[in-house]
C-alpha cells in the first residue's frame, strides 16, 4: 500500500508521489515531441496563410488598383470625338503629351488569358506594384519601334504569360485605337539582357521597321533568376469608332 501521508528525510518532508511524478527521460522526450510538433503545425498554418494572400489577397489588392487606374486612364483620355462629324476646319494634329511616370498609359488585353490591365509608364518596384509599366523611351502603342512592357510573375499579372503560342493575339488600347498584335516569338534570357526591349529586339543599334511590342517577366514562377519575353507584331490598327476588335467579342 502507497504511503499518504508525507514522511521526514533529511531534506524536510517529502511525500511519496514527488518520486511517482519525478520527470523521466521518456516523458520529457515526450513533451519535447509534443512542443515541436506543436510548433510546426504553427509554422505550417503561418505558411498556409502567406500562401493564402499572396494567391487571393495579392489579387484582390491589384484589382482593386486597377479599377481606380482604370478610372483615371478613362478621365485622362476623356470624351472622343465623334467621327461622323467633319471638322470646321482644317487645323495641325494635336501631338500627345509625353508619359507621365507612375500614370495609366494605356489598356492591355490578352484573350486567351482573358486578361487585362491598365499599363502605366516606369517599371521601377514602386511603377508595376499594381499594374504592368511600359518601359521609358522604347516606343508608344502602335508606334515603329518596341512599345515594351515589364510585369509582376503574380497571379494578377503576368503569371500565366508562358501559355501563349506563335500567333496569339495581344490587343493595346489608345485613346482613339485599337492595336492588335500577334505573338512571333517567346524566349528565356538572363536578366542582364535588356536588348530585348531595344526598338529592334537583340539588335540595339540596328533602326527599327516594324511596330512591335514586348512583354517582360520573371522566370521561373516564384523565382526571379530568368526573364521569360514575349515579342509581338502588330498585325492591325483598329479605330475605336468601328467598335471593338473581334478578338476581344466586338
């Protein structure tokens, strides 16, 4: 039978059940078990939930820019002529104004992603936070030359840019057109490569002939160690007046 009641030592009084509950080796490696298993389980949620935003918070966080980009490229560009009307009378093209850094540039649409941002002009960190930047001094939409355009590898920009084919369509809003280009090449280079984005693509010295436009981002998905680049032509020019290109249901 247990003794219960405590019993003097040496020590003082000590009851029986202080060596019963005495720690072991067993039951502290038990407890260290427990205490690990407890934390990686805190680690795993904590990943889960990182996980979470960057798939679904991230891209409601871009939308939600894109709308008010969106809002302010439509308020920029404003109400357009109508077209039926002939001038009164006959007067110099109106040169448009330069781009403004970090300001909606233009509409970009991918079809086959069903797909579309307002592109703003710079692609520092701060410029393609939000939205896809049009790279500074390569050429307008619809212009000779390379209208070049830098964007994130997240699921609200450029994620799936890898799932486009040779002849794909890209459709570029301006103020007063439509510019549909179709995909020639797609292509992997190293990050110092930046005679991708030159008026001619990989010859920067050579003058350009063709209207072009390029799309850039980080390759692989999650890394940034690559570029992947998507070169296209322009292969028409639509008048907003005559509606909506079909590529895009018009």
């Amino acid at each position: 039978m247990v003794q219960l009641r405590p019993h003097q030592t040496g020590e003082g009084y000590k009851s029986v059940y202080s060596e019963l509950t005495r720690p072991s080796l067993g039951s502290r490696l038990r407890t260290g078990v427990r205490v690990t298993g407890e934390v990686l389980i805190t680690f795993g949620l904590v990943v889960l939930l990182f996980a979470g935003y960057e798939v679904w918070g991230k891209s409601a966080i871009v939308d939600a820019h894109q709308n008010d980009l969106n809002t302010q490229l439509n308020q920029a560009w404003g109400p357009t002529d109508d077209p039926t009307v002939a001038p009164t009378a006959a007067g110099p093209s109106v040169k448009p104004s330069p781009p403004v850094r970090g300001k909606p540039l233009a509409g970009l649409y991918i079809p086959k992603l069903d797909k579309n941002w307002v592109v703003v002009e710079g692609v520092t960190q701060a410029d393609i936070r939000y939205a896809p930047g049009h790279y500074p001094g390569s050429a307008l939409p619809g212009q000779v030359g390379n209208f070049s355009v830098a964007g994130h590898r997240n699921r609200a920009t450029f994620w799936r840019l890898d799932e486009l084919d040779e002849g794909d369509a890209i459709v570029v809003e301006s103020k007063t057109d439509w510019y549909v280009y179709r995909v020639s090449r797609s292509r992997i280079v190293k990050p110092t490569q930046v005679e991708v984005v030159a008026p001619v693509p990989g010859e920067p010295d050579k003058k350009p002939t063709k209207r072009m436009l390029t799309l850039t981002t980080c390759n692989p998905k999650f890394d940034n160690y690559q570029r992947l680049i998507i070169h296209a032509e322009l292969d028409r020019t639509q008048p907003k007046s005559a509606g909506r290109p079909a590529e895009l249901g018009g």
